[in-house]
C-alpha cells in the first residue's frame, strides 16, 4: 500500500498545528539616562576633556538596559569619538568628548528612545585665561610668599654619615662625605668634600647646585675645582645636595633622596637643611656664611636661596630662571594648556602640579599665580646677596629673557658693580663652555669671599 503524502504547510501554521502557543516578550525599554561620570568638566576650547562621559540606560524599574543605542549630541561645533554606543550588559557606556571651538558653556546631550540626559562642560579662552594668569604679581601676594617661606625651617635633623674616604680633588687630598639627615620628614643625601690638612673655621663653603632633573654626580664638584684652578681649589669647603625624589651618585653607588619633587621651591628646603648639616658636622668650614654656583635649574634655586637666607654671602648664577612672569614662561604655559609640554628640566612638575589643576578647575587661579611668584627671583631681587650673572643669547634652553628681566629689574633698584654683575654673551648657549671669559670671571667674583 502506498503511503499518502501530506500537504506543506507555512511554517506559523505547523507550529500552532503542533499546539506551540509561544509569544514574543519584547525586550526592557529605556525610561531613563544616568551621567555616571564627565560631567562638569574645564578644557581648553577644542580640546578633549580628560575623563571620558560615562552614562548608564536604565528602564522603568531601574534596571539596566544591555544593548541599548545611545545616541551623543554635542553643542558648539564639538564631536565625540563615536556617535553612537550600545551599552554594555550592566546597561552602561561612554565616550570621548572634544570641545567645540567656542568659549563658554558647551552641552552634550544623551538619548536612547524617548530617555535623555545632559551633560556640561566649561570651554576656556585660552588667551583670556593667560591673561589674567600672567598679570603682574602684587604686593599682597608677594607678602603671601614670604609668609610661607618664614614658616618653614630646615634643622639638621636625623643626621647620618653614609661613606667618608678619601678623595682626590683636582690631584689634591681631599675627604669626601655622603652624608643624609631629615628634610620635612623624608631623608635627604648630599655630599661635602674638605680638603685635608685645612685648620678649624678657615674655608669658607661653596655649595654647588646643579641643573636638570637627573641627580648630581659627586664628580661634578670637579668642575667648580677645576674651574677655580690649582693656587684656590683647596681654600673652600664643597657641598653638593640634591634634590628630592632624585640620585646622588659616586661611582657605582647611589643614594635617592626621598619626597616629591619641587622644582625651585623645595629646593631651597633642600639646600638650606644640608648647608646647616655641613655648618654642625664640618669644623673647618668658617661659621656663619655660604656662597652658592648655580647652572641652569641650579641657578633658579641659588637666587632663592640667597632671598631665603641671610647667610648667603654670594652668587654666582648661570643661565638660571628669574622671572616666571615674562612671555618665555608664557609660552611654555601655554603649550603644556594644549597638551603639548616641552622638553625642558621643570616643565613636566610645573605641568602636572599648576598647569593642568589650574585647567581642570581642582586649582583656583589665586594658588596658580602664587606658584610663579615663588619661585620669581626677579620679584624679591632687593634681597638678593651680591650677585654674578651670566646668560647667552641663543640659549634654546633657558631663554636670555630671564637675565635681562633681572637686569633691569637691578638697574632699577640701583645696583651695580661690584654688588651685581651682569654679562650677555653674544652667541652664547646653555654652556659654560661656550659664554667666553664667563669661568675667570665667575672665579674672581667667587674669590672675594677669600677676602
């Protein structure tokens, strides 16, 4: 017998002939949009903000909504990097948010179906804003400065010998110390040479500051010994500290200051607490003054330190910042504004620590001038211990600006020769080397505390 074929039916109809009385549940509806994080932000105009816009899909009963569409509408000619998100399974999403060109108040709004929510952000003028950064310091803020650095102290304090031997200064004997002792807390290191045979309280101190951001090198107190020649090299007592957070280094030892850096400020924390070491635990070092030789960063530090403390009989400053108000340090503030920091010893501190808290808002523009004023030399030169400045004029480093800021600020207050020299070299680079009879000069100046 032959079996009888069936008709094909629709697939609807087999399965209701097969008694499935399935239904379809449609899926959960967003109701509401959450700004988790992002909102409320400062950026320079057509800038990204720094923290992504977060934002959560939830439905009538609060629950999250996966695989949502979240559409992003920034005002002001503003983009982010995507359009449109899906939200992940906890209902949740994000984007990259870049500023319109417009200064002012800018809007993102957030929509999945019929929900919506709204974000904001602040758009700077950058211009506007250096503006009113870079107006020139009052004395009230000035006062505010010396207020602060009159609180702080620097006792010898914790003090330990880390090494002493004997040591070769120019191919004369010498004794070297590393020494450490407590600055705020955090232990510092830095190094004293004495020349052997020297009688009790008969060598003055020379204090040698470096620049850069890398340590210092117990071998670069050969440069001032060099630099002094045979006949005075052995009538000094040497100091060389670093700075915190970075090395002092001899051979193939190192020993790493503790702390966060401060570049020029604490700095001087630094340099004034080892000097009081060196006075307690050095007795051929004649008492009650110092003379300071400073490059670059260390010439920044040598200025203020001799405004801090009245023991600081001379200075000799090379290529070193003075005036943190003047268009070269605008310049580099307005490039690290846009997020592009130069290269150069301080700028990554300054950067992190003034510039972009003064940006985001977290830094009110008070604290953000009171910064510059503190470590603007320039501003407190009245106070300054007689002085030897040297700078050249393509110094791609340390702009010539801020020696002739000094110098005129000097001139101003009338002081010359032989209180305040001041020598431009033409052609001259961020180089000791290259800024002709610089070395002589600074030796003679040096000398007169020889008496």
């Amino acid at each position: 017998m032959r079996a009888r074929l069936l008709p094909l039916l629709p697939l609807p109809i087999l399965l209701l002939a097969c008694g499935d009385d399935s239904t379809t549940t449609p899926g959960p509806v967003a109701a509401t949009i959450e700004i988790l994080s992002g909102d409320a932000q400062r950026a320079v105009q057509g800038l990204p903000l720094e923290e992504r816009v977060a934002v959560r899909v939830l439905d009538d009963a609060n629950r999250p909504v996966p695989g949502a569409a979240i559409a992003f509408a920034p005002s002001s000619g503003g983009h982010t990097d995507s359009a449109s998100v899906a939200t992940d399974d906890g209902g949740r999403a994000s984007v990259i948010w870049v500023l319109g060109p417009d200064p002012g108040e800018q809007s993102l709004t957030v929509s999945s179906g019929n929900a919506s929510a709204r974000a904001t952000a602040e758009s700077l003028d950058l211009e506007a804003e250096l503006e009113l950064l870079f107006m020139p310091a009052t004395q009230a803020e000035m006062d505010v400065v010396l207020a602060d650095w009159a609180s702080r102290s620097a006792p010898a304090e914790g003090v330990r010998v880390e090494l002493s031997e004997d040591f070769s200064l120019g191919g004369s004997e010498a004794n070297l110390r590393i020494v450490s002792h407590l600055v705020g807390g955090y232990r510092h290191y830095g190094a004293i040479v004495t020349p052997a045979g020297a009688e009790d309280e008969s060598l003055p101190m020379l204090v040698y500051l470096h620049g850069g951001e890398n340590g210092v090198s117990v071998a670069d107190v050969q440069i001032a010994a060099l630099g002094l020649g045979d006949d005075l090299l052995h009538r000094f007592v040497y100091v060389l500290p670093s700075f915190r957070a970075e090395p002092l280094r001899h051979g193939e030892m190192q020993w790493v200051s503790e702390g966060t850096s401060s570049h020029w400020d604490y700095d001087v924390d630094d340099v004034i607490a080892l000097v009081n070491v060196a006075f307690e635990t050095t007795p051929e070092a004649k008492p009650g003054g110092y003379n300071l030789l400073g490059g670059s960063r260390g010439g920044g530090v040598a200025l203020l330190t001799g405004i801090r403390d009245e023991r600081v009989e001379r200075i000799v400053s090379f290529f070193g910042p003075t005036d943190f108000f003047d268009e070269w340090v605008r310049d580099i503030v307005r490039e690290a504004a846009l997020r592009m920091p130069r290269d150069l010893t301080g700028v990554t501190h300054l950067d992190s620590t003034v510039v972009q808290p003064y940006i985001r808002g977290d830094m009110p523009r008070s604290e953000a001038r009171l910064e510059l004023v503190r470590r603007s030399a320039v501003l407190f030169a009245a106070d300054i211990p007689p002085l030897q400045v040297h700078h050249g004029t393509i110094d791609f480093v340390v702009s010539v600006s801020q020696a002739e800021s000094l110098i005129r600020t000097m001139e101003a207050l009338g002081r010359g020769p032989p209180d305040f020299e001041a020598f431009i070299y033409e052609s001259g680079g961020h180089d000791f080397l290259s800024l002709s009879e610089a070395i002589p000069r600074a030796v003679a100046f040096i000398s007169r505390a020889l008496g």
